[in-house]
C-alpha cells in the first residue's frame, strides 16, 4: 500500500499530521526518528516532525537525511525544517525571533507546489523558540512572516520543502491545502485510502493471516472492540468467539442490553458474569490505582476461565488502535512514555495465544468510519468512551452496592437527556463525525458521565431536613482524549437534569457541573 512515512521526532502534536493526512484518504504511518523502517517501493514521501529539541543541542535528535533526502520527496516541519536547513549547511539560532502562536503567513513564491492554492496571506500557528537565520545553498524562500523571513522554503532541482509552522495544528487556516499539495501533488498519492479500501484490504489479511484457526476477542460495548468482532466476523465467520465480562460495575441494564446487540448483528458471544466476584475484591478499596489493579486483574482470570472452555483457539484479537500503538513506543531522550496500554501486549503472554489487531493503524474517527461502513448501528459506532474499570472510578472512595445504584441511576437519567435534547440548530457539530452536525446532546459530546462524591451536605425535601450525597455532571469535547475542554450546555438541560435526578434519584440533593478541562484535571475523576 502506497503511503507515506513519518518520522516522530518529539512533537506533541505529531498525531495530527497522521491525522489529517488520513482526513485526505492518504495512508500514512508514523516511526520514531531512531526507528526508520525499510524505505520500498511504497513510501512516496516522508515528513519530518516538530521537536520540544533545538537542532543546536549537543543530544538532538538526530537522522540520516541521505536516505531519504532527493530520493523521495521531503517535507520538514518546524524541527524538521530547521534540521534539514542545519544539516545541509544553513544556519539555526536561537533569541532571533521566537514566535509562539498565531502569526500570518505572507507568500512569497505562489508558484511554489507546496503553496498552490494557498491564499496570499493567512494565519498560520507557530511554536519554536530557534529561526533559519541563512538557508542552506540551493535553497529559496517560498513564505514569511512579518518576523520570520524563512518560514518556509524550498531546494532547488529536488521535491526537498520545509515550513517552521505547524500546518497539522487547526490554527493554521490552509493547513490542510499544504499537506494536500504535499500529499496528492508532490508525492503523488491517489487519496483512495477509504474505510471500504480498508475492510476489502483487511477481511484479505485476516483470511490469510488466521486461515482455519479459533479466535477469541473480549468486548466492552465500546466502539474499538465492537468494529474489532463485526470486522473478523465478516472474515471468518463462526471461528470467532466473543467474551464480554460482566464485572457488575456496568451503567444501568448496560451488560443485558450490549449483549444483545451483539446477538443481533450475527456475533458467537459467551455473557461472563462475574460481578459477584469483583464486587467481594473492591469490598472496603477506596484507592483509585489499587481499584484498577483488581479490576485489571480480575479481568484477565475471568477472561482466561471462559477462554480455556473454547476448543483449539490460537489467537486473542484486541482492539488496539493506532494512538495506542503511538503512545506505547515513547521516544527515549525526548519524549517520555505515555502510558503501557493495556491492548498493547499483555494477555497473550499469559494465555500463550497469538495476537491479532486489525485496527492497530486506525486513528479513533477511522475506526468510526469503518463500524459506519459495516453497517453497525449509530447508537455502537457513536457511544462515548467508557473507562476500562467501569463505574468503580466514578465512585470517590469505596465501591457498594447502594453507592452503585444511586450512580446508575443519576447517570442514566443524564445520559437519556443527552439523547432526548433536540439541539439542532445549534451549530454543534458531532463528536464522531464533525463533518455533520448533531441533532442532539449526545452525540455533540465526545464523553459523558455522573461521578458520586464522598461528602454529605444539607438539602431540603418536602419540608424536610435531608443529609445526601451530590454527584457531579462531566461532560467534554476532544478528537483524541489528550487535551478536552468542557462542554457548554443550555442552561434550560442543565435545569432540567439537575432537577430530575434530585427528584428522582433516593439518595442525591445536590447535583454539579465539573467545568475543569484537560489539562490541569482527567476527564475521570479518578
């Protein structure tokens, strides 16, 4: 498959190019800097990253440009330009002109391929704190600020561009038009990567990857591992055998109402019901991480008790998606690991299985549009990320019965107003798909939930002193999770929320909105 190549260099927002190259249909993949895989025939281009690194440190990162440089075409971005203008004998300083944050970008060469279509000026977003002070021989401005004169250039007699802004980030207006030009002119990509390309490539793969053999995948109800077991499903059939784990910290008839979607769409899908056993562990646990691990744990021995009971299986499939994957590498020196996700490794090694992950290069969006192209119903595809440890961790301190029913119960009258609140017109776009706009609350917000607070305060029912507990409303818009904002509701939702769940709800006389985004707070509160 035709694509091109991304070498990470640090940046916090290298995703992004991944992403928005895939906005375009083109395959992309993306390789720390000091992991450069075989460069074949299907590399068509390959783009250097930003960095949190000056070229001029001692430990920079560093890159063997004369594997790729003149031999395919190369487009640098803010560290990468000031790389390769460093490499190639330009000069790099630092206190020149730092620019952070909006600037507008004046063209300079609009015959340049890299800028055809790209207005005479508008806003780019910058972020380094070193300039291009000389260019390297050969080299031509193409663009400048009103600070910067070598915001971005070209060498002469090579497909070799370089921009010192971010053309991935939203700020930058015509990002998107310079990555296009890079991607379908320059390179020459086709932009036919689409979720049908995907699912005819992929159902290929698997047949031939699995060929007669037993697969075993856990689902959660989330849109990963339900395009996961819809996507073998469709390649081999009855050979998969689904687990879905009741752990008794699941929201309101949640564990009866997937399964039975499940059933609907054609899946093998065994109901593990453990909730008795998780919820005798977490008796008296008030400690978030110390929740996780016997959950985590407790997982993996239900899981493994049902797995054992299926015949010949040979493979564990695993929703692992492509920020997963990103995420578990790290960059050592640069960047330090994001987390050891749990879809990265993990189960196989106990259960002496083969791993399978068909969705490992889709970024979360994709995978909608591929669950979309299955023809699995909105209400899957669409559902909000739900936390791997369940209502346990919207439960400030210890985990009980009564404490679950009042959360299922505030959370369930929230999450029905989302669905039920008719906002069209209102210029939200939807969260899975911000293409289109939402027709109601939910699908406007990327996730939601109630977390039941461990204080008691003073209310009054019917004339009546009454000492409860308040939950808190969370609710936030993102793309990936990494950074979220709070989401802005009508006031009149707000109202009606808060009142029927102090109405209805026995134990709650108080309800809260967490408008905290992230960072400095997570989304979840524990």
């Amino acid at each position: 498959m035709n694509k091109i190549l991304i070498l990470d260099f640090g940046s916090q927002v290298t995703q992004l190019i991944g992403r928005r190259l895939r906005e375009l249909n083109v395959f992309c993949e993306i390789y720390p800097y000091n992991k450069v895989p075989a460069l074949d025939a299907s590399v068509k281009g390959v783009i250097l990253s930003g960095s949190p690194c000056s070229v001029r440190d001692a430990n920079a990162p560093q890159v063997d440009l004369s594997l790729f440089k003149g031999k395919y075409p190369l487009l640098g971005i803010c560290y990468g330009a000031q790389y390769i203008a460093y490499r190639c004998g330009g000069k790099v300083e630092g206190s020149l002109a730092r620019e952070y944050g909006r600037a507008m970008l004046d063209v300079v060469r609009a015959d340049s391929p890299l800028l055809k279509g790209v207005s005479a000026r508008s806003q780019v977003w910058m972020s380094h704190g070193d300039s291009i002070s000389a260019l390297p021989e050969g080299a031509e401005v193409i663009a400048s600020t009103s600070d910067v004169v070598n915001a971005a250039y070209q060498i002469a007699g090579e497909q070799t561009y370089a921009v010192q802004f971010h053309p991935e980030v939203f700020h930058t207006t015509e990002g998107s038009q310079i990555l296009s030009n890079f991607a379908l002119g320059i390179c020459g990509l086709a932009g036919d990567w689409t979720p049908a390309s995907f699912i005819e490539t992929t159902v290929a793969d698997l047949r031939t990857q699995i060929g007669e053999d037993r697969v075993i995948l856990g689902l959660s109800g989330g849109v990963d591992s339900t395009v996961t077991g819809v996507l073998l499903h469709k390649a081999i059939g009855n050979q998969l055998t689904c687990i879905f784990v009741n752990n008794g910290l699941l929201r309101k008839n949640e564990f009866e109402d997937v399964l039975e979607s499940y059933r609907d769409m054609g899946l093998n899908v065994i109901g593990a019901d453990a909730s008795k056993e998780f919820l005798s562990e977490l008796a008296g646990v008030t400690e978030p991480e110390q929740k996780r691990k016997i959950i985590g744990r407790l997982f993996v021995e239900t899981f493994d008790k049902y797995a054992k009971q299926i015949d010949n299986a040979r493979w564990l499939a695993q929703g692992t998606i492509y920020p997963d994957v990103i995420e578990s590498a790290g960059i050592p020196g640069i960047a330090s690991k994001i987390k050891s996700h749990h879809n990265v490794g993990g189960l196989p090694e106990k259960m002496n299985l083969k791993i399978v992950e068909p969705l490992r290069m889709l970024f979360k969006d994709e995978v909608r549009r591929v669950g979309r192209a299955l023809g699995i119903k909105e209400e899957l595809v669409g559902r909000h990320p739900f936390p791997g440890p369940s209502l346990a961790i919207r439960i400030i301190g210890d985990v009980t019965e009564e404490k679950l029913r009042v959360l299922r119960e505030a959370d369930d009258i929230f999450i029905r107003g989302l669905r039920n609140y008719d906002c069209t017109g209102m210029g939200f776009p939807c969260a899975s798909d911000p293409r289109v706009m939402a027709t109601n609350l939910y699908d406007a917000i990327w996730q939601a939930g109630v977390t039941l607070l461990p204080v008691k305060s003073v209310g009054v029912m019917g004339d009546e002193r009454t000492y409860e507990n308040p939950v808190a409303l969370r609710a936030v818009v993102s793309t990936d999770a990494m950074t979220a904002d709070w989401f802005h509701f009508p006031y009149d939702f707000l109202s009606d929320v808060s009142n029927e769940i102090i109405n209805k709800v026995r134990g709650v006389n108080r309800v809260v909105y967490d408008i905290s985004s992230k960072p400095p707070a997570t989304i979840e509160w524990e």
